[in-house]
C-alpha cells in the first residue's frame, strides 16, 4: 500500500531561454504514515515535485499516483492540505474563520465547521484564539494556524513547503516539536520541504536528498531515529551521524557543477 | 510605524497660510482687473478718482470682471441660507438636482465599471476587446459628448435626472473600471494555489478572494469617479435648455454676466465635490480597518 508513487516522473518548462528541466526521472514511494523531507539547494525541483504532487503542476512525463489516483482526482477527493511558507491568512477573517475557509468552500455544515475548528485549533495548540485576527498573533502562532487550516478537512496527506523557513530558529524547534506531536497523534503522511538539514533529520523517517539541473534525487536516506523523539535526540550520535549522511548526500549532487 | 501625528494646529496652520495668500492674491487680483472699468466710469462722469475711491469700488461693483472674496462669499451665503430650499434662486435646490444626478450617475458608473472589471479578470476575450473602447470613450472629449446624449434622449422623451446620470456614469465608471481590474488581480499566486488546493470554484474564489482583496483599489477608484461624476454632471447640465442644477446656474450667470452667482455656483460645486469625496474616504477608512486591510 502507498500513498504516493512516482515513476520517472519529469518536468520541463519551456521558458525563453529554452527547457528548463524542474524534475528529471524523479521515481519515489511514500507509505502511509510516513514523513518524508525534501531536502535540496535552490532549484533542485524539491518544491516543483511537491506541487505536483499537489496537481498545482503537472508532470510532462512519468506517472505520478496520489492515494492510487491521477493527483488531478487526488486533489478534488480533497486528500491533501498544502501549508506554504507565508501562512496566507486573510487578515479580515478571525483564525476561526480562516480555518472556516475550506470548510466553507468545501460545503461543511455550520455545526460540523465548528466541531471540525475547535479540533483543529487543538491539534495546534491554538484553543482560545479563534476569534482573534491574524495581525494579532505571532509569526510561529499564525503559522500554526495555516496548518489547523490544512487539516480542517482530514485529507491523508499534509504536504508542507518550508513551512517554518520565514521563523527564527528558537520558534522552528517549538513548532518542530509540535509537529512531530501533531504528526504521530493524526498518523497523517507528511511531505515536508526544507533548506535545512538538522530540520529534516530530526522531523522524518525518510529523507530524500535532491540536487538541480536537472532536478532530481541522488540519495533516499531511510533514518533509522525511533518514532519518539524528543529534542535532546539531536545529540545522539545517531542523529549527527545521519546528518553527515544528508550533508555528503548534497556534496554529491553539486560535485557536477 | 507609525509617525508621530502633529498636533492640530500643526495641521491646520499650513493650510490657513495657503488659503490667506490666496485670499490676499485674489482680493489684489480683483482690484486690479476690475480698476479699468471704474477709471472708465469716473472718467465718464468727470470724477476725480482716489486710490481709497478706486479700492473700494472695484471691491463692491454690482457685475465685477472679478468678484472679491467677500462677495462671493455673500453670494454663497445668499444662495444656501437666504432663500426657501424651494426657490429656483437656492443653490441648495440646484445642488440638490447636481447631488442627485451625480449619484445616480456614480452608481450606474460603478457598477458597469465593477461588471466590466470582472468581465475582464474572468473573460479572455473581453480581457482583449473591452480595454481599448474603454480608453478611447475617454479620449473623447465629453464636452461633445454630453449635448448628444441630452439631444438623443429627450428626442426619445428622457430629460431630467438620467440623461445627466448617463454622462456622469460615462466619466465615472472608467477610475472604477482600471481600479478594480487591478485590484481583482492582486491576490498572489500563493493564494490562488490554496484555493485550487481547495478545488474552488471560480466563483468560490471570487467572493472570498478577489473581491475582497480588490476593496482597496475599489475605494481609491471611487473617490476619483465621484469627482468625475459631478463634473459630468454639471457638464450635462450646461446645454441649452437646461434650467436647473448647478451647471445651469453657472450658464445663466455667465448669460446675465453674473459674476458674483458664477463664482458662487462654482464654490458651490466644489464643496460638493469635497464633501463626497471625503464621505467616501471615510467609508474607506471604516471598511478597511474593519477588514484589516488599512495602510
């Protein structure tokens, strides 16, 4: 069973300076339950995989499944939420109200919206916000908020791209932790997108180093950390040697330029 | 943030400086372009002119070149506090004709302006073709326009407010029109991608994405086109026949060459004008610190 299955999937753009290859025979699967970190320099197509993942891109060759289907039906069976890096709060909506989003545009009933928000803000540790606005919360607590907005709907799938790039580091290791708590209490599959390798060692069960032109994975990094991991983890020397794993494996994809 | 604010009379005392210079610069205008008549008219009767004699009359001739202040005032005052609100000498009844068309004019011009927009944002062939008619309406100049439209419609058996509003719309629709194609096109990809995300629907992200993103843009465009819209009006008001409103006004003054009722007529508009434009910054500003989007 597999949530998604990538088969030498590729992605050129046509621009004016000629192809630009995102993605070049990108093959992967992913598990239920598993969180899997895209990790790569600029340009390595870490992002472009994850929106097609998302069917805000399409692939022009390879197959690509999402729970079985085209990402297209994926994507209309709602089986994800998408977290950006800016939180993207609509600033005349309470946080309860931008959680309500979805829901709304989604044909949730009232009572069901206002059950699903209050588990959500939970989740997210946000109780007692709902009905503040944005400009009124922290830059950690808005995003927090775009991910109870992200899981309103119970997709499967959670699909982060660098959610937590724009915070400071002290803020990111909170956030860090709470995810890893969010993740294991909702057992969602998780495809999180980051610039930074402590980040990603400490939050996935797989890691896929990526490198650019043309975009593609040089290494698959299954890690070895049990499922409970508390922050101190980072340092055990099974963490910094895994982190060692994730910086050669970038070394390697730059050796080619 | 935010500056700090001066104090009141650091506000107010600029502008009363300005508007003295302007006064002292009008009321030395007014001498100086009315004295030729009245050295005339001295010489006439064989007069021995005075420079106290020479100011004083220049400031107070029953149909000066140039009115001074004083007496435009006074024409002003006459007109909105001196006459029965029914009289055909009130200026707040000829304004009240002008208000009315101009509001009627900025709303037909406002909601064509908003229907084009989303026409545009959302339909790639009006997105081609509206565009260029929009500006060339525009290039026309609507002091040929406006008679037109009067003439063709009373022809038709239309007089009164909506040939008027017709012309008002005309100049005021088009602000809207640029704004709001704009203002509809601001939300950033970020934002479209969630809502594809959510597979919305087209309309879905209209209502709860453009069009509340493009207030801003809406309210900037809004204060221009109700200031086109007087003008258009009062414009729509100046051809022959017309016998009410303020642009009316203005033309019977300049018939009978009353200066004083000219002036008066056109302080008159101006007010007006100033007065809407600020009623709508301060929906503005109400709606978007309610929305969270004041700047």
């Amino acid at each position: 069973m597999t949530v998604i299955e990538a088969c030498d999937v590729s992605l050129t753009f046509q621009t004016a300076d000629g192809p630009v290859h995102a993605l070049k025979d990108v093959s992967l699967t992913i598990a239920p339950g598993d969180f899997v970190s895209f990790i790569g320099p600029s340009g390595c197509g870490k992002t472009t995989f994850l929106r097609t993942i998302a069917a805000l891109e399409t692939p022009t060759g390879g197959t690509l499944a999402v729970n079985g289907m085209t990402p297209e039906a994926a994507r209309k069976a709602r089986a994800y939420g998408y977290v950006f890096q800016a939180p993207g709060l609509y600033p005349w909506r309470t946080i309860a109200g931008n959680i309500s989003l979805p829901l709304e545009i989604m044909g949730f009933s009232r009572s069901d919206r206002a059950q699903r928000i209050a588990r959500v803000l939970d989740l997210v540790d946000l109780t007692g916000f709902g009905s503040k606005y944005p400009w009124q919360l922290s830059g950690g607590m808005q995003q927090r908020a775009s991910i109870a907005r992200a899981l309103a709907f119970d997709a499967d799938i959670l699909l982060m791209d660098e959610p937590f790039g724009a915070l400071d580091e002290i803020v990111r290791d909170r956030l860090n932790e709470a995810l890893l708590d969010l993740w294991k209490k909702t057992g969602k599959t998780i495809g999180f997108v980051t610039h930074s390798i402590p980040e990603a060692v400490y939050l996935s069960t797989r890691i896929v180093v990526m490198s650019p032109r043309p975009g593609r994975i040089t290494r698959v990094i299954d890690s070895p950390l049990p499922r409970d991991r508390p922050l101190e983890i980072r340092d055990t020397p099974e963490f910094i040697a895994l982190a060692q794993q994730v910086r050669e494996g970038l070394r390697e994809g730059h050796s080619y330029d | 943030m935010t500056e700090a604010s001066p104090t009141l009379a650091g506000r107010i005392m600029p502008v009363l400086t300005v508007l003295l210079a302007i006064v002292v610069i009008w009321y030395l205008a007014a001498v100086w372009m009315n004295a030729p008549w009245v050295r005339d008219q001295a010489a006439r009767a064989d007069a021995v002119l005075t420079t106290d004699d020479l100011v004083r009359q220049t400031l107070t001739l029953e149909r000066p070149v140039l009115p001074a202040p004083h007496q435009v005032a006074a024409g002003l005052w006459d007109g909105i506090t001196g006459q029965a609100i029914t009289s055909k000498r009130s200026l707040v009844w000829h304004g009240w004709i002008t208000l009315s068309a101009t509001l009627a004019g900025f709303a037909i011009g406002t909601a064509a302006g908003i229907l084009l927009a989303v026409g545009i944002v959302h339909n790639r062939a009006m997105d081609q073709s509206v565009m260029p008619w929009a500006v060339a309406s525009q290039t026309v100049p609507i002091l040929a326009i406006a008679p037109m439209v009067i003439v063709v419609m009373a022809s038709a058996g239309v007089t009164g407010l909506l040939p008027k509003a017709i012309i008002a719309a005309w100049l005021s629709f088009f602000p809207v029109l640029v704004g709001m194609v704009k203002g509809l096109r601001t939300p950033d990809a970020m934002q479209l991608d969630l809502m594809h995300s959510w597979n919305a629907s087209g309309s879905q992200r209209f209502w709860h994405l453009r069009l509340p993103n493009s207030l801003p843009y809406l309210f900037a465009s809004l204060k221009v086109a109700i200031a086109a819209a007087l003008v258009g009006t009062i414009v729509g008001e100046l051809p022959a026949g017309a016998t009410a409103g303020l642009g009316a006004r203005l033309l019977s003054g300049s018939y009978y060459g009353q200066t004083v009722q000219i002036w008066a007529a056109l302080f008159a508009a101006a007010i007006l004008a100033a007065a809407l434009v600020m009623l709508i910054g301060w929906i503005e500003s109400l709606t978007l610190r309610r929305m969270g989007l004041a700047r």
